[in-house]
C-alpha cells in the first residue's frame, strides 16, 4: 500500500473509481476549505481542538508548490474570522511548500505561511515525510523556530535516529509531535518490527515528558495512550503543557473519552482534492481498512 501511494497509475485509478468517495469521507474532511472550517467547528463544540491539513506532498511545480502556500495562508485567515483560532493551528508538509525545489523557496513559503498563524493568534507544525528529508525538515524548523519558537516538529519513532533528535528537542517551549512514522523505510535507518516501534516511542515519548518541551502525544495506540496518562500523572504535568493528538476518523470515541479526563486532545484535520498519498497511508496501517476499501469498490 506504501508503495501504492507514490504511483501515478494507481492514483488515477483509484481517484475515478466511483466507489472511493465513500472511503475517503472516513478519513478526509472534504475537498474545499469549507469542509475543514465546518469539521473544526463541529470537533470545536465537543471540546476537542484541530489541526488542519491542507492536502498535498512531494511537488515539482513551482504554480502547485505556490496554490499550497496560499491555501495554508487563506484558511489562516478564515480561522481568524470565525473564531475559532483558538482551537485549531494548521500542519504542513514542506514538500507541498518547495522542499524538493529549493531551500530559499521553501523557508520564504514557510514563513508566510507561519507569519499567517501569528496573525490569526494561531501555530503551525511541520509534518515529517519520509527519512530522506528529516535533515531538510528539521533543518527548516529550526530556522522557522529562530524567527517564532511555537513552530511545532514532529518526530516518527521508527526511525533509529529519532531517540537522539527528540533528545535534542526536548528543550523550553519545544512543541514535539511524537509518532510513529507512516513510510516505507529500509531497515538501515527504521525499526521493522511493530515491537521495535513501540518500544522507542515509549523511550521518546519517555524523555519529552521529562523534558522541559511540550509533548505531543500522536497516536491510537490503547497501550502508548495509557503510557501517555501515566507519565502525564508521574511528572505532574499541567494540562496546558502537553497534547494527545490523533487523526480524523480514527477512534473518535476515544478522542473524547481522553477530553473528558481532563486532557488537550487534537484532532488533525486533513482537507483538500490531494487525498490519495494520504488516503493509502491510512490504508496500510490496518488490514482492514483495505478490506473496507475492497469492499466500497465491489459494491459500487
Ligand atoms: P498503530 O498503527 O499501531 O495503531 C494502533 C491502533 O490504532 C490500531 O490497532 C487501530 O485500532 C488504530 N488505528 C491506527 N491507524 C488506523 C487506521 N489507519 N485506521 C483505523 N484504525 C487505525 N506520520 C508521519 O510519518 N508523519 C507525520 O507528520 C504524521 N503526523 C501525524 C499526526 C497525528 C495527529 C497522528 C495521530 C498521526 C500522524 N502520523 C504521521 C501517522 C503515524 O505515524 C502513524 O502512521 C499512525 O498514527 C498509526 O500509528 P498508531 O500510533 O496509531 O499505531
């Protein structure tokens, strides 16, 4: 499935079945902007807080790589207007924003992006792609973070090297999404087992909430999510230095189980015409999603 989501023939395929929608509607919010504003609204009055994503990834096109930037800045704007940027940031990916392109393009894309968020009194995190753009990735938060420290990062524990980075994240006012990575890797730089996974994400997840940063907890994992509470509870954190965070779709009653004990949950939020990179991640992480999927396209 990993495979699948960089497949061009696949996608188009995929995209025209009649059958998709169904399946993407579990998983994306819609394909305008309205659509994300409406979720967030909606989760808003429940007591859960959003991230939004506008949908898109590795881009060539300089045109694209620019819609991307202004699409991220426009519902900026819009959170601003309604009110509701007190309960919902944005994520990015900065291959949508000109990673692959160029380091001046990316940075300026950033940065109007993030100037945006503290317009409208909101932050930005930077989603992490696959390992052969984490140096790029945290190379550009770190230079966001010298101009405006909330940019939050975020670290994928099947990576062997992230017990060092979150090591060197952990610091005052650090916002650290800590998860556990949705690429293909060779295991020359990732964990292959589930074991192994969870494992460093409970190390990692370990060392943000004996850090002075501010852990944010991504994952539906029932076992990292007790972890999670557990620490929370050990180091005695006050609920306004740390989050639990899971995505759209995916064990809602969960999510506002967590908000009843008294935790900041986000939920993200993807939204946009771009969904198919992200729709067949979601797919790989479970069997049967893909049997659903099988299933929504016989039936049609
Ligand atoms: P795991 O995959 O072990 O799942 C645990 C349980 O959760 C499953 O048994 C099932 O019940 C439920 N579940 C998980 N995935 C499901 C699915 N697709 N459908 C239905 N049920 C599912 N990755 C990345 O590489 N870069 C990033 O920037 C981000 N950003 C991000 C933000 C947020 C808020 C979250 C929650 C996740 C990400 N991810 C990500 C994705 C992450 O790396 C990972 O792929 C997924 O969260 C699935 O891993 P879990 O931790 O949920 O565990």
């Amino acid at each position: 499935m990993l495979g699948a989501s960089r497949s061009s023939r696949l996608k188009t395929a995929v995209t025209r079945a009649p059958g998709t929608r169904s399946v993407v509607a579990r998983f994306v919010a819609g394909e305008a902007e309205d659509d994300g504003v409406r979720v967030a609204r909606d989760l808003g009055r429940t007591g859960l807080r959003v991230s939004l994503d506008h949908l898109g990834e590795f881009t060539s096109d300089p045109a694209v790589v620019r819609e991307a930037t202004q699409a991220s800045v426009s519902m900026l704007r819009r959170l601003a207007a309604e009110g509701l940027a007190p309960i919902a940031e944005v994520s990015v990916k900065l291959t949508a924003l000109g990673l692959d392109l160029d380091r001046s393009m990316v940075l300026d894309n950033a940065w109007e992006v993030v100037s945006a968020a503290r317009q409208a009194g909101t932050t930005v995190t930077c989603d992490m792609e696959d390992s052969t753009r984490t140096d790029a990735t945290l190379d550009v938060v770190r230079e966001l973070r010298t101009e405006e420290p909330s940019v939050g990062a975020v670290l994928q524990a099947m990576l062997r090297r992230t017990e060092s980075d979150v090591r060197d994240l952990a610091y005052a006012g650090s916002r650290v999404r800590l998860c556990k990575g949705a690429y293909a890797e060779l295991s020359s730089v990732a964990f292959a087992s589930k074991a192994e996974v969870d494992a460093s994400y409970a190390r990692c997840l370990g060392i943000l909430m004996r850090g002075d940063g501010y852990p944010m907890v991504a994952t539906h994992d029932p076992r990292l999510v007790d972890l999670g509470e557990r620490l929370v509870k050990e180091h005695g954190r006050a609920a306004d230095t740390y989050e639990f965070q899971m995505l759209y779709g995916i064990r809602p009653e969960e999510q506002r189980a967590l908000a009843g004990r008294g935790h900041t949950v986000r939920v993200y939020v993807p939204y946009g015409k771009d969904w198919y990179g992200y729709l067949m991640r979601r797919l790989a992480e479970r069997p049967a999603n893909v049997a659903f999927f099988v299933r929504a396209l016989a039936t049609r």
